[in-house]
C-alpha cells in the first residue's frame, strides 16, 4: 500500500453535481489520538486510503475503501467497549 500523503487531504464530490472540493471530517487515531490524514487516491488499486502519520503511533492504523466516504465511514466507525 502507497504511504499517505499530506498533499491528498481533500477529496471531490463529482457525482451529478458540479464538483466540489470538501474536506472529509475525521476521528482522530483511536490509538495514539493524532490527527489521521486521507489520500484521495490509490490509482494502482483504484481505492482510498485514511490513516494515523504520527511518528509516535505504535499501531499505524489505516482503512481503505472503494470510495472517499465509505473509508471515511470506516475510519470513523469505533467498536464499543461496552
């Protein structure tokens, strides 16, 4: 998997309206609590990406998923510990 890029933290809605550039609302890393960045595109696989850059995070987490917001989804989704 292509590293996440800072350059790619903003991601187009272009489906049947005039496209707009809007910067997806993400959780913070539920390991380490740092900022995560996305990365619009993955083009070998066709996918995007979100994860953890801090150099302090120990785990590293990302996602990816086959459109912006369903990687978004899946980064914001945390487990309950109820």
């Amino acid at each position: 998997m292509k590293e996440c890029n800072k350059n790619y933290s903003t991601y187009a809605e272009c489906d049947e309206a005039p496209c707009e550039s809007t910067p997806p609302v993400l959780k913070p890393c539920p390991f380490c609590g740092s900022e995560a960045i996305s990365e619009s595109d993955i083009p070998a696989e066709g996918l995007y990406a979100i994860c953890c850059e801090s150099a302090e995070c120990l785990v590293k987490p990302y996602v990816v998923g086959k459109s912006m917001q369903e990687a978004v989804k899946r980064w914001n989704t945390r487990k309950s510990m109820e």
